[in-house]
C-alpha cells in the first residue's frame, strides 16, 4: 500500500469515487463499482461489501475484488463475526496490520483470504444504523493510518448513500414487474385457454419475478390423493419429472395436506424434503412453497425454488402467495372453460351424428316396402356401433383428431363378433397407414366402411365356407385413399345399385366431397375412395 494520504490526496480519492457511483444503476453493477474503485483509489490488494440480510444478522458478501467469486452471494459472517462484523456491531472501524493474529479475525471459507495479511473494515451507514460493512485487504503486512481510515469510512458513507438509491431503484423495478407479472396472471385468468397454457404462462412469470432457478406446480388429482407435477420453468437444466406424490408426503404433500405455507432453508439437508439426493444433483438450495387454494380448499401447491440459500423477505413471500391465489383462480377458470368447451364440442357431434342418422333413415324410406322391421333394426344397431367406435377413440384420446385406422379395427373386431358365425367365418383386415382425421370425417368414413361391409357379408360370399375383407388406408399430401377389397363372387352382370350402395355415394359425395369407383377385380369387388385431406 502506498504511504498515508495527504488531505489533498484523499479528496480526491473521494471525488474519483463519488463520480463514479453516480453513474451506477442497479445494485450489483454498484457493488462491483464500488470495490474496484476503492481498491484503486486505495492503493490495496482487496476489497470486500458485506450487506445485511433482512434479518439483520447476517452479513452477506456481495462484491469483492480479491475474495473469490464463486462465494459472491453465499458466504456470510454473523453481525459480531470476525472483524468486518465485529466492525457492524461496534458501529466503528477496526484494523489489525496481521489480522489473522487479531482476537476478532475469522477466516471466510471458500474465499482464499489465505493470501492477504492486514485488514481494515468499516460499517457503511445510512442515519447511524448499518446497511452493511466495506473492508480492504493487503498482501503484505500493513499499519493503517488514520487519513486511511477516515477515507474509507467516507467511502463507507458514500456507499451505502449509493446503494440505498440503487436498491430503492431495484425495489421500484422489482415491484413493476410484479405488477406487470399479476397482470399478466389476472389477464391468463380470464382468458378461454387450455389448463396447461396457464400453468406454463404462471411458471414462467413466476421463475422470472422470483428470481428463481425454478418454479413448479403440483396439482392434485381427481381422487384427492396423490400429487401431480404439471408445469415447471427453470434458468438451468432440465427439472426432472417427479413421479406423484402422496398427499401429506414430504414438504411438498404437507402444504396441500394443512394449506400451509413452508419454507425450507436447505432442501440437500432436511430430512423433511423427500427428495435431498435429486436436489443435490439439479443444484437446488432453498425452497418456498405456498399452497393453491380456492375457497379454501386446497387444489395444488406452487413450488419456488433458488440455486442458493436465501431468506425470502416478508413482500416476496406475499408475492408468491398472490401468484399462488391468482394461479389457483386461472386453474379453476380454465377448469370450467374446458368443460363447457367439452359440453358443447359433444353437444355438437351428438346433434351431427343424430343428423346423419335421420339422413340415412330417409334414404332407407324409399326402400321400406322390402326391408322388414328386424332388418331395419339391425342396420340402425350397426350404424350407431359405427359412430360409436368413433367417440370411443374421441374420449380416450381427446378432442382433436381421431385415428381412422383404431376406429375401423374397432369397428371389424365389433362385425366379426355380430355378423360372421362360425359356419361361415369372414375375416376382416385392416392394412396400410394410421391416418389421422377430424371427428366428423371419421364418422362418416366409419358409416361408409359399415356399409359397404355388411353389403359384403349380404352379397359376397353366396355359399362359400370362408371369406376374407380387406380394408387399406392411404395417403397422398392432399387426398386420403380407402379400398375395400372382398375376395366374393364380385359384382354380377347388369348390378345396379341398392340401398347400401346409394348410403356410401351419398356420405362420399355429399358429406366429404369425395370420389368413389367400384373396380373390376379377378375375384371379388374392390371400392376405391378418395376424399379431399383438408375436410
């Protein structure tokens, strides 16, 4: 260090510096401002900010120009602790030219203060009450003087002036993008979306606003028993997919169980947290989790969870709770707009497929005078199976698009078991690609493939022991192709059309706007479909 600062020296060391935070912004670029001016003006090897956590009683390093970095944010002495605590608590400056031989000196782990020898620390103070401590550090051993002291203890004050500006500037910041975060989530909770683009919107937001290395949701299932992982955002690796979990299990279970929030300091080490190994593995530190509530009852719990141990202040943990509130109101939201949606998607089919139905009964009409009534019956049975076989693939599956192949094996498997007898067993084979289809395509290419079917089993087989039917499914970009094949007596000379044949050209022409070709074969009838793929 050089030799003790004059006064003229020492001004303007302090105007260098005082230059230099008044163009800093947030806090962090100011805390890293901070230490490397004081080290320059100050002639020394290291400088070191400790800021007080919420609790006031831990200080926290935060900026260091010597110390190693990786402990930036982690390492912390108590107030009292070593001599920069030692230096809060007693409200005034302390320094020894071989600190580690002080009564007061305490190593910080994992920050190579190994290397440095003197110490002289300082509290930084807004109106006499401390927001912090500043100490600087030097290779070789050095006495302070007073000139020394007096500037940094000016720097002290210059700094802590500074970042109360700065963290206010933070606060203002943080709080504007709670605001924005809740109104994104009030806007989520009235908007007609589906439940898992809520949660991944809330997990987001909330990661964000947090500043958290994840946030997740758990939902609770429909028997109230276990918990479900359905939504999780991270800034790092991938959050590994947890299996459910039981409700009142490990922390987690606990807040659905009691509706109680619970914070966990250090989730590797409570044995309370099920979960320690996996979150060693993913760097997971402390935790916060709120439950999700509506009218009291609780639906889920929302997770946070940092990359390093730290206290959540009073306003985040009230934050995260209102994110919690305004989650579990856009989950009950999107609860009822999916099952109106659903309501009225099944309104719609049914009304459809009821049509179709009346449709088909109306052609059957012309031909009333030479069906019986056990026929007629069989044919409507057959036809509503049909459509069956359709929403039975729907409700597994979902509400979107229907895979035509599951429907027409459903469908042969339904035929063989009703229609064939063991005297004469007729094999029904589907073949070719999965095509998959909206709901009322498939329900009409159903009801064709029923007809035409059962027009095989009636007229193909005359006094054979055995048959076979082949249904093919295929596609080009913009067409579907579908051919039926029976291995029968094919159609005889001079065959004009009956009513099944007149049902099929109806669906094919009218309802799908399709082509359809009855082909010559060496041994049976092959019908070939084409129907436009955007229907």
């Amino acid at each position: 260090m050089s030799q003790p600062s004059t006064r003229p020296q020492a001004i303007a060391a302090l105007r260098q510096i005082a230059r230099a935070l008044s163009t800093a912004g947030d806090v962090d670029t100011l805390l890293d401002l901070i230490a490397r001016k004081t080290t320059e003006v100050m002639h020394v090897d290291s400088c070191s900010i400790y800021l007080l956590d919420p609790d006031q009683q831990t200080l926290r390093l935060r900026g260091t120009t010597g110390l190693d970095h990786h402990i930036l944010g982690i390492a912390t002495l108590k107030v009292g602790e070593g001599m920069t605590g030692y230096a809060v608590r007693q409200n005034q400056p302390i320094h020894a030219a071989d600190a580690p031989r002080s009564p007061h000196f305490k190593w910080v782990e994992g920050s190579a203060e190994a290397a440095f020898k003197s110490l002289l620390a300082v509290p930084m103070l807004i109106n006499d009450r401390p927001i912090g401590a500043l100490n600087v550090q030097t290779i070789a051993s050095h006495n302070y003087t007073p000139d020394e002291v007096e500037i940094l203890a000016l720097i002290g004050d210059l700094a802590a002036g500074a970042l109360a500006k700065a963290q206010l500037h933070d606060q203002q910041q943080r709080q504007i993008a709670e605001l924005q975060a809740l109104a994104q989530v009030s806007e989520v909770v009235t908007s007609p979306q589906y439940l898992d683009d809520i949660l991944d919107v809330v997990t987001a937001m909330a990661a964000r606003v947090m500043s958290a290395a994840v946030c997740a949701i758990f939902l609770l299932n429909e028997a109230g028993t276990h918990l479900e992982l359905r939504s999780a955002k991270r800034t790092t690796s991938v959050y590994r997919h947890r299996p459910p979990l039981p409700l009142g299990s490990g922390v987690v279970g606990r807040v659905a169980l009691t509706g109680q929030p619970i914070y966990v300091r250090d989730v590797r080490q409570d044995p309370a947290y099920l979960s320690g190994e996996l979150a060693r593995h993913e760097g997971l530190v402390s935790l916060l989790a709120v439950p999700l509530s509506v009218r009291e009852q609780v639906i889920g719990v929302m997770n946070c969870y940092t990359a390093a141990v730290r206290e959540f202040t009073p306003e985040q943990e009230a934050m995260f709770l209102t994110l919690a509130n305004q989650t579990a109101l856009a989950i009950e939201n999107a609860r009822l707009v999916t099952n109106a949606a659903i309501v009225r998607e099944m309104n719609h089919r049914i009304k459809n497929n009821l049509q179709t139905v009346a449709m088909l009964m109306q052609i059957q009409l012309a031909d009333a005078d030479h069906l019986n009534a056990r026929q007629v019956l069989e044919m409507s049975i057959h036809r509503v199976h049909s459509i069956a076989a359709v929403h039975d693939v729907l409700s597994e599956r979902g509400f979107h698009l229907v895979d035509l192949k599951e429907v027409l094996q459903r469908l042969a498997h339904m035929t063989m078991a009703s229609l064939t007898t063991p005297h004469r067993p007729v094999t029904i084979t589907i073949t070719g690609e999965t095509v998959m289809l909206p709901g009322r395509v498939a329900t009409n290419l159903a009801l064709v493939v029923n007809e035409l079917v059962q027009n095989a089993l009636d007229h193909a087989f005359p006094g054979r022991e055995a048959g076979r039917i082949t249904i093919t499914l295929g596609q080009a970009p913009n067409t579907l192709v579908l051919v039926v094949h029976d291995d029968g007596v094919g159609l005889p000379a001079g065959y004009r059309p009956g009513l099944g044949t007149e049902i099929v050209t109806t669906l094919i022409h009218d309802e799908l706007q399709g082509k359809l070709a009855y082909i010559p074969a060496p041994a049976g009838t092959t019908v070939h479909i084409r129907i436009p793929r955007h229907r």
